[in-house]
C-alpha cells in the first residue's frame, strides 16, 4: 500500500520507476535511428498506390470488340521504334484493368521492358517506370530492409521492442497526482528545453495508443503466421475466411498501420506527418539526454 501511494504521489523515487526509465533512455538512442527510417519511409507509403497510379504509363481505353495487333504486327511494331534491338517477349493478354501489352527488346545484354498499345502498336512507355522503381524500393526498405526475410525478422523484432519503448514510456510518463495536467501541454514563454520536455512528454501521451498500435501492427506485418494461426485456433472452423471477427480485426490493423482509409482523403491526408510522430520522440529524447548526459560532462570537464 505505502509503494502504491508513492506512486500516486512521487513515482520518480521508486527503484522500479528509476529501472524503467533507463530501459526506456537506452532501448530509445538504440533503435532511433531505424524509428526515424520506418517512419520517413512508412509516411511516403501512406499514398503508395495513388503514386504509382500517378507515375505508371497512360493505359488506353480497354475496347473488347476492337481488333488488336497480332503478335507479330506488334513485334514489327517494337522492331521499327527499338531498330538494332531483339525483341525477344511479346505479352498476349490484355485485361480491362491493364489493357496493355508488355514487350522487352534486348541488345548486347541490355533489356528494356515496355509496353504497348494493343491497337495502334504505340510505345508507350516502360513497363515499370523510373519513379515507380524508386517508390518500390522505398517500400522494401519499409517492409524487409533490403533483405528479404531476414529483413522481415529484423523488422518483427525491431517492432517488439518499440512496442516495449511504448509501453515503457507510460510508465515513465506519470508524474504524480500533483503534476499529471502539466504532462499534457507544451508551456509557452519558457526555454526550449522545456519545451522539449513538455513536447516529448505530451506527444507521448495523447499519440499512446497510436504508436502502440503501429507497433503491434508492424508485428504482425512482419511476421503474420502466429497471428493467423492464433486467429484460426478461436475462430469458428465453418467461417468464411475474412469474415471472421480476427480476420476484420487484423484488416484493420492493416489499415490503420498505413492509413489506408477508403473515402477518406482527409484522413489519409493525416497520417503522413502523424506517421512522423515516433521520429518527432526521438529527437526530442535524444535532445534531453544531450543536455542531461552530454552537455553535463561537457560542463564538468571544462570547470
């Protein structure tokens, strides 16, 4: 009861208080500069799929009763805009969603993958564009690291521990019954290392369950076997896949992890620099212990 009240009253004097916030200090400078990667990377994601609309080739209209190009009046077709070059694929099947035809040519080991209009036999563009290829490595950065499932592993762990960091941080954010309202605004009018104190402490707060779910979420999208088996044990065997009450809730963590939100352009709108919220907490953090670590032993060696 005693440790109770004292943590009511001043936690900052408890031992497991004072344990949590070094774990919380360290775990923090380890990972922060991976925090600060996912979280530049993961904020140019959240419009993935309207940028790689935006940057791909303009498809024509589909037209099904249209006559098409037969293979090789399409393979002159690429002979005549690529002359000196082998074309050595032409794709045979159009879609309504993709009504384009993929070509590559080929010349002293060098390959160009294009497309074309089905009808007319026009080069329109590559069939992966400069920006989207740029835009799909800034996504296997976010996703894998650049390595694979390697990268997915190191990203599952990395998640676990920002999970804890976040959780951590609760702990260590209770400032006592006295001074818990203070905790929850950026006072004006004072130095900026307050400032930075109040900011790291109140963004902290009010983005808890945010970050705890990017956390969580970044998990599961990492490493999703457990959580569908775990999803498969509880649920009912005659269920139908997605519909399931741990299949929507894992759609959602999906969602909310990239901002993926339809009919809601707003809302998407701000997840890019809310996706920056985690960074914004390391920089701030690293800010305090400069001043609390660094700075202090700078001052003592120069006395």
């Amino acid at each position: 009861m005693q440790i109770w009240a004292q943590w009511l009253k001043q936690p900052q004097t408890l031992w497991f208080r004072r344990a949590v916030f070094q774990i919380h200090l360290w775990t923090g400078l380890a990972i922060g500069l991976y925090v600060v990667m996912i979280c530049v990377t993961g904020s140019a994601l959240v419009y993935r799929v309207e940028l790689e609309r935006y940057f791909s080739v303009v498809k024509p209209a589909f037209e099904p009763d249209r006559a098409r190009l037969s293979s090789e009046e399409l393979k002159a077709a690429a002979a005549r805009a690529y002359p000196g070059w082998e074309v050595t694929r032409v794709g045979t099947r159009i879609s309504r969603r993709n009504p384009t035809l993929e070509v590559w040519v080929e010349r002293n080991g060098e390959k160009k993958e294009r497309v074309f209009n089905p009808y007319t036999g026009e080069d329109l563009g590559d069939a992966i564009p400069r920006n989207v290829r740029m835009l799909n490595q800034v996504a296997e950065l976010h996703f894998d690291l650049l390595l694979g499932e390697r990268g997915e592993m190191i990203n599952a762990a990395a998640s676990g521990v920002f999970t804890m960091l976040v959780l951590s941080g609760l702990v260590v954010w209770w400032p006592g019954m006295r001074n818990w309202r203070r905790s929850l605004r950026v006072t004006r009018g004072t130095s900026w290392l307050r400032v930075n104190w109040d900011l790291h402490s109140a963004i902290g707060f009010w983005s808890f369950l945010l970050m705890a779910l990017w956390g969580l979420s970044g998990i599961y999208l990492a490493h999703p076997a457990p959580f569908s088996a775990f999803v498969d044990r509880i649920s009912d065997p005659d269920a139908i896949l997605g519909q399931r009450p741990g299949d929507i809730v894992l759609s959602w963590m999906s969602r909310l992890h990239f901002g993926r939100f339809r009919n809601a352009p707003y809302l998407q709108a701000l997840w890019v620099p809310l996706g920056l919220i985690p960074a914004v907490m390391f920089v701030t953090g690293a800010l305090m212990w400069w001043n609390r670590v660094l700075r202090r032993r700078k001052v003592e060696r120069t006395a």
